[in-house]
C-alpha cells in the first residue's frame, strides 16, 4: 500500500486564508521542498497571492492512499492537495 507524508498547511491569501494538506510520496527525496512546490502551485491556481515556506507547510504525519484517482495523482505529479475551504 503507498503511503503519503502529509503537509498541513495554511496559507494567508490576499483575500482569505488557504487551509488545505499537501500529501506527498512518502519515499520521495526533498519532500518539503516539493510539498512546498505543489502549495505555492495550488494557492496561485486558487486566484491567491501568498508567502508558502515551510512555516506554513509543516510535515504533519504519514498515512496509507487507497482511493484510485489519488493514487494516479500521486503517480503523475508526486503528490496532490486535500483542500479544506
């Protein structure tokens, strides 16, 4: 089963603050630097202009992915976001 080293991150846009986790391949060499990547990818695909450093991108834990599309996610980009607003 793949597993995921989790980012819990929080990002203070221009307009409101971003919550959401970077989930990264757990095997992955320089995973703060990618999770940090991703963020600052998905903060701009969001409309938002934001500081993303690992302050606010901060490992959190690791976890199993069992659900298909994440999993090819996972595959194609490294990682995925799990956005919570």
């Amino acid at each position: 089963m793949k597993q995921v080293k989790v980012f819990d991150t929080w990002v203070q846009g221009k307009s409101k603050t971003l919550h959401f986790d970077v989930m990264i391949r757990s095997d992955a060499e320089d995973a703060e630097k990618i999770a940090i990547k991703l963020a600052q990818e998905y903060v701009k695909s969001r409309g938002e202009e934001g500081k993303v450093t690992s302050e606010e991108c901060q490992f959190c834990h690791v976890e199993p992915v069992v659900h298909p599309d994440l999993l090819k996610q996972l595959e194609a980009k490294g990682g995925f976001i799990v956005p919570f607003n």
